[in-house]
C-alpha cells in the first residue's frame, strides 16, 4: 500500500520497534531502572519547566487573590473613614454649638438689660483686614442701623446698612467708626475713631484726651456709653502707644482691639439695650 511506502511512517514505526525491543530486552536483563533513568534524564528539564509554569501560574493566582483581599479591604476602610469624618464633623457642629451657648451665656451674665440677636457671617469687604462683615440677618428679624455688634470678646462695631434678610456691620477701627471710650484703670474719657493708617492691623485711636490724661501702654479700653449707639462698658482693647496730637494739643491712644475680626464665624447683635439715666434707673 502507499501509506506503508510513507519514508516518515516507516522510520516513526522503526524507531518504535527498536524502542519495544530494547525496552524488553533490558526489561529480560534485569536493567529496566537504567532505562527509566536515561528516560528521566531526557524528560527531567521539560518536567522542571512544567513544575516552574505551574508555580508561577498559582503565584499569579495567589497575586490576584490576594490583590481582591487587598481592594475590599481598602473599600472597608474608605467607608470606616468616611464614618469617622462624619462622626468628626457632628461633634464639632456640637462643639461650635456649644461654644456659641457658652458665649451667649457670658454675654447675658456680663450684661443683663441686653436683647440679644445671633447672626452668622456670610461676607466681608476690605482688603487685608475686614472692614465691613456682612451678616445673614436683617429687617425681615428686626435689624436696624446703628445697633451695636459685640461677641464674648469685645466690641465688634455697629450696624451701617441693612437689607431684608442682610445687614452690614461697620467695625470699630473703620475709619468712619467712632463711640465714647474710657480707660478703666484711669477713668480717663476720651472718643474712639477708626483710623485709616491703623485699620488694617485692627488698631483704633482714642483722641481728645487731656494733656495731662494718665494713660498707660497696656490699659484697658471700654465703651464708656455716651452717645446713642453704644452702651457702656464693652470691651474695646488695650492701648498700644500713647502719643500728642499738635493740632489739637490733646494725648492720643493707639488702641490694639480685642477682637480679631479676621477669625470671626458668628456675632451677637444688641437689639436692646437700657440706658442709664442720670438717677440711676433704666429706660
């Protein structure tokens, strides 16, 4: 037949032959092992390889169970974070809140006759200092222009101009600013001003102090209530320097203002406020 004349069949079937030969014949002689040997010598680098294939191929699936293990574990921990901020930022709500309490408390204890109206602070204008804070109450809640602005810390200024549901307080170092003040040490009386050259370090000056005024770096400064806007008694600041004025040949203070209006969030509006007459009683 033509298939048997096949050079390539017939030399495969040759080799074959001597193979089942030469595996009896040593099979018969007792040396089979030799032939597993020669066998496992020529087959032992394709085994190595194989071996090397398969524990590569369970490292890489190892790696991706592993990497899996990894991504939900990482997905865990997001959502613990997010959990956590959360819980952060209701406490610190509740720390503002409880901040807030606290200095309206101080403020209704340090001054009794006050009505007072909280706001929040949504805007400001200025350049490197605040001069005029915008503030998220208006007439729609009863403000109206010049009622004084305070926080726990001292005096803010005043209310210059009112929207519906807005209002824009004039801080006391605005140059335009101005109230009674008094050093508490001295009793010297004299006029708060906002001075354009001091605004923006949060400096205002107490003027038309007599020549002769005790007044010292490091005094205290109050509202001392003249006038119609403030009431009296409200922390200003402490003087900074002291100097003359030679136009009006009066002593003049620099003082340093209590309150950074730069750090402020929220303020206290005085919608009421008594005034002491002269026989002592309230109006």
């Amino acid at each position: 037949m033509k298939f048997f004349k096949n050079k390539f069949f017939i030399s495969v079937l040759c080799i074959a032959l001597v193979l089942s030969i030469f595996s009896a014949v040593f099979t018969v002689m007792g040396v089979n092992n030799y032939v597993k040997t020669v066998v496992g010598d020529i087959f032992s680098p394709l085994e190595a390889g194989v071996w090397k294939i398969r524990r590569a191929l369970e490292g890489y699936s190892m790696y991706f169970s592993d990497m899996n293990s990894l991504i939900e574990e990482n997905n865990r921990l997001k959502d613990e974070i997010a959990s956590l901020k959360e819980k952060l930022n209701d406490a610190s709500l509740t720390e503002e809140e409880n901040r807030r309490l606290r200095d309206y408390i101080s403020v209704k204890e340090a001054h009794e006759d006050f009505e007072l109206m909280e706001a929040l602070i949504i805007g400001a204008e200025g350049n490197n200092y605040m001069s005029v804070i915008k503030i998220n109450r208006g007439s729609d809640n009863g403000v109206a222009v010049n009622m004084p602005v305070i926080v726990a810390g001292g005096l803010v200024g005043c209310v210059s101009e009112v929207g519906s549901n807005w209002a824009n307080v004039r801080v006391i170092c605005q140059a335009t600013s101005g109230a009674g003040g008094y050093i508490s040490r001295s009793g010297e009386i004299g006029i708060l001003e906002g001075d354009i050259t001091y605004r923006d370090d949060g400096v205002c000056k107490l003027t038309y102090l007599d020549i002769e005024a005790d007044v010292q770096i490091g005094d205290t400064v109050y509202t001392s209530g003249s006038g119609s806007v403030y009431p009296g008694g409200l922390l200003v600041g402490k003087v900074s320097s002291v100097g003359i004025d030679e136009y009006s040949r009066s002593k003049v203070a620099t003082v340093t203002c209590a309150v950074d209006f730069d750090s402020l969030s929220y303020v206290m509006i005085v919608t009421d406020f008594g005034v002491i007459t002269e026989d002592g009683a309230n109006e």
